[in-house]
C-alpha cells in the first residue's frame, strides 16, 4: 500500500494523481472482488435488470410518461411539475430543460442516486 512517512494510506492521492500502480492495485482488488462476489450472480443480476427494464418500458409504451413514473412509487411520486423522490438528503433538483435518464441498477433498489 502506498502510504506517507508516517504511515498513512494515500491511495486516493495517488489515484487522483493517476498512479500507475495504485491504478493497478485498484484494478486488481476489482477484478478479485468481480470473481469472487459478482461473477457468480452475474446472470442473475442481469436477469433482474432486463426484467425491470422490460416492465418499465411496457409501462412508458402503454401509459406513458405517467405511468412509468409510477412504477417507481413509493420511492418518487409524479406530482407535475415535480418529481418528488426519497433521498437520503433534503434537495431540489432543476433539470432546466435537461432531460432525466434513468439508469437501472440492481445494487440501489431502495434509494435512487443522483
């Protein structure tokens, strides 16, 4: 591990700096937790994502915006103009004529992330 003088970890900085072996160390770490942990459920998770994709996307062709939006209750509620969604923090979120993507993932089912 790459630390200071006085022992502390530095990995961070050294990523930030774009280190080549932390980059490296980084890597590996990811790979053996990939093997270990995700590989195995890995058709599953997939399963899951396309299955949620598949049920959203059914819903946005025969009800629209409104009722792809509802999928999502309890989590976020419709009420237009404003989405409103559980979120760890108290925030507004002005998407100023942006469009939302919304991002699938199996790991945060609970809380949507921004």
């Amino acid at each position: 591990m790459l630390t200071t003088a006085g022992e502390k970890p530095l990995a961070g900085a050294a990523l930030a700096r774009g280190d080549v072996e932390a980059l490296r160390l980084l890597g590996d770490g990811l790979r053996t937790y990939h093997e270990a942990f995700l590989a195995p459920a890995w058709d599953r998770i997939g399963a899951a994502v396309s299955a949620d994709v598949s049920w959203r996307s059914r819903a946005l062709v025969t009800g629209g915006t409104r009722a792809l939006l509802d999928t999502f209750r309890p989590m976020a509620v419709w009420r237009p103009p404003v989405l409103e969604v559980d979120y760890p923090v108290e925030r507004d979120l002005h998407l100023e004529g942006r469009g939302l993507l919304l991002v699938p993932s199996y790991f945060c089912w609970r809380r949507p992330i921004t």
